[in-house]
C-alpha cells in the first residue's frame, strides 16, 4: 500500500467568535470530515476556543466561502502539509 | 540492521528498540529494559527503568507517544533516558535523584499507530485494532482508560479519531500500561504523560470541572514548572486543569493515574503553538527536550521531598 500523500492540503486555525459561528464550523467538521488538529472533538467546538483543523486540496476552496461568507476570520497555518512532512527532517545526519 | 539512532532525530520504531537494547548494554547498572506486554499487532511494549535495583523507593512513571503523530514526545522520552544516563555523577541533581528514586519510561505507548505514521499515514493518532462492525481502524488510547470512560457523546463512533473503544481498558496498550502501573502503585509518585502541542501542562481533571484534591499543590508545581520551562529559550507555557484548560475529556490516562491514588499527575503539551503542529521540525527537538527537561526534573524532585 503506497503511503497517503497530503499535497497541498491546508491547516487552518479558526476561532468561533459566537455559538453561530461554532455551529458552522461543526458543520463544516461533520459535512467535510475534517482532521481536528486542536481541540481534538468535534464536541469541544465553542465559542471562543481556537481551532485547528487539516482540510484536503479538494475541500479548502469551498471551506474557505463558508468561512468567509460568515465573515468567519481565519488563518492559514499550513498551506501545503506534505511539504511541512518533509521539512520535519531539516537535521543533517552525522 | 536499522540505521543510526540520533536524540536529534526522529526515530523509527526499528531503531528505537535497537536504542533500548544500546542503553541496557552500556548502563546495566542503571537501566534495565522490562516487556510489559504487547500490542494488538504483536510489537512489545518496552519500559526503561532508570535507577537501582531497589524496587521500594520512590518512582516516577512517564510515558511517551499514547498518540501516534505526536512525534516529539517519544523524542523527549529518549532525550530523558539519555540525559539520566549521561549526567549521572556528573551533574548534581540528576546524581541525587537517581540515588533515591527510580524512573519508568515508557518510550512509545502506541507503537502500531506510531509505525503507522511513519510507513503509511503521517496523521495517523490512534492505535490500529480492528473495530466490529466498523470498517474504521483503531482506538484512541488516551480515551480508553476506565475514568468516566463513557461520559463523552463524542467517543462512540469508530471512525472518530477520538474513538474510545468498545469498553475501558479494551486495548492491549491500556490494559499492559495499567497493569503495570497497578503493580507498582506502592512506589510510584507522580505519573507524567508527554502530548504534543499547545505548549500547556495540564493536571486532573478531564472529566469533572470539579478540582482534584490537592489542586492548590498541582498549581503550584505547574506554576513553577512552567516557569523553570521558560527560563531556557523563553517559551510559554500555560498551566491549569484539563477541563478548564483546554476542553473535558473523558478516558484520560492522567485522570486514570490520578484516581487509582498517583497524586501527582501531569501532561505536557511540548511545542509547538500550532506553527509546526504535530510536524516540528527536528531541528526544535533538542531545544524542546532541554526546556522540558528542566520541568522534569524540578517535578521529580518536587516529588523526592515532598511525598511520604
């Protein structure tokens, strides 16, 4: 079995200003199945609370409208988890 | 034959154990390897102990790697045993404390999932049993300790990556970690559990927002541990009780400790605050071993003097 790639995919850090807000950003959990970075629950979304989360290439576009059509503010963490993979390994042998 | 280990390297599980065998050999004096027992794909599960043969003094438990894409944890496991070893007779503190206590030191809690994330899928943070009815591998072992264990609507579905398993103590890893620690409960004093990231450390409880018992004791060691943390490179940490620090959690391996009659308990979120995540850079892993170290050993002997 190859590994699983993660081109281009995205970490975006979220915090849900209101339980609107949070709502959408579950909703967005749930509908997309995004990879919950930090809290590590669906369940602990709220307002408030600063979320992380891995979003695949295919997903990120439509992630991004819904959190800009609700005025959402966010910032992009990551913008390619593959290539932050393979910088982890930035120590030289020897 | 796997490749060279390096404290400032990630390292395989291959060259882990090889690791563990190196130090055995080179200290027999001082470390002794025990199996405790084996995982759902049949890897064993290796604790170091570090200290005298004396199995009645005081001990501190620390386990690494109970989520398997954390991997900065079981390099600041490795990093520990390395520096115990190394600064024995050499530095005062770290001689003291070797003298009057033991340390068990689990390197790599869940093995499978942390195999996994190296060969198959870097993101992988559960272990890799199978779930009936599920097509959905694994379990989140640090929700699978029987503390609350279903309190958590959030738990119960196998495709979760917070899946807590089918009942308390189902897994292999849980149920080899708590047996241990049961056995040895008569001298264990403090349990410590190393996590990535947010750079917190964390303290009962998960499950309750009530406050542990000695809570006023658990601020002030992780006041001054945070604090010790931050004189190295200036990095901050937070401190305060799980529930009210980041989120309620049920399962928790710390809150498990704690219940059974570990008085001191405690997690530590190491680096980053979320620029690396769960991908730090192994050119941060010494400097997070070194500021984390510094936490330890003030917590070990907060422990030496302070607990009967």
């Amino acid at each position: 079995m190859a590994p699983v790639r993660f081109d281009r995919e995205k970490v975006f850090r979220v915090k849900p200003q209101d339980g609107k807000q949070a709502s959408v950003l579950k909703g967005l959990t749930k509908a997309h199945e995004l990879d919950l970075w930090y809290p590590d629950a669906i369940h602990d979304v709220a307002a408030n609370i600063t979320v992380d989360f891995r979003v695949s290439e295919k997903d990120s576009q439509a992630i991004q409208s819904t959190l800009d059509q609700n005025k959402m503010q966010y910032k992009i963490l990551i913008h390619d988890v593959q290539e932050e993979i393979e910088k982890q390994f930035d120590v030289k042998d020897g | 034959i796997p490749g060279r280990h390096s404290y400032a390297k990630y390292n395989d599980w291959d060259k882990i154990v090889a690791w563990t065998e190196k130090m055995v050999e080179r200290y027999p004096e001082m470390v002794s390897r025990i199996k405790i027992g084996s995982t759902a794909e049949n890897n064993p599960l290796y604790v170091l102990k570090i200290g005298k043969k004396d199995d009645k003094r005081k001990a501190v438990f620390m386990d690494c790697g109970i989520h398997a894409r954390e991997w900065v944890s079981p390099a600041f496991c490795q990093w520990f045993v390395y520096q115990a070893t190394k600064s024995y007779g050499r530095n005062k503190i770290m001689t003291k404390l070797l003298d009057r206590m033991n340390f068990y030191v689990l390197p790599v809690l869940n093995v499978d999932g942390y195999i996994w994330s190296w060969t198959q899928d870097r993101m992988w943070r559960k272990n890799r049993s199978k779930n009936q009815n599920s097509t959905c591998i694994g379990t989140d072992l640090n929700r699978n300790f029987d503390v609350s264990w279903n309190s958590n609507p959030s738990t119960d579905n196998p495709c979760w990556q917070t899946y807590r398993g089918p009942a308390p103590e189902s897994e292999k890893e849980t149920k080899a970690v708590t047996a241990f620690i049961r056995s040895h409960l008569d001298s264990i004093r403090a349990y410590i559990t190393f996590h990535s990231y947010s750079q917190m450390l964390l303290f009962p409880y998960g499950y309750t927002t009530k406050l542990a018992p000695n809570h006023k004791d658990l601020v002030k060691v992780a006041k001054i541990a945070t604090d010790v943390i931050s004189t190295r490179y200036e990095t901050r940490y937070i401190y305060g009780p799980i529930a009210s620090t980041i989120y309620p959690t049920s399962g928790s391996s710390l809150d498990w400790a704690y219940d059974l009659g570990i008085k001191h308990t405690f997690a530590f979120e190491l680096r980053d605050k979320g620029r690396f995540g769960f991908l730090l850079p192994e050119s941060q892993i010494k400097p997070t071993c070194k500021e984390t170290m510094l936490a330890v050993k003030f917590i070990a002997r907060y422990i030496l003097k302070h607990t009967s």
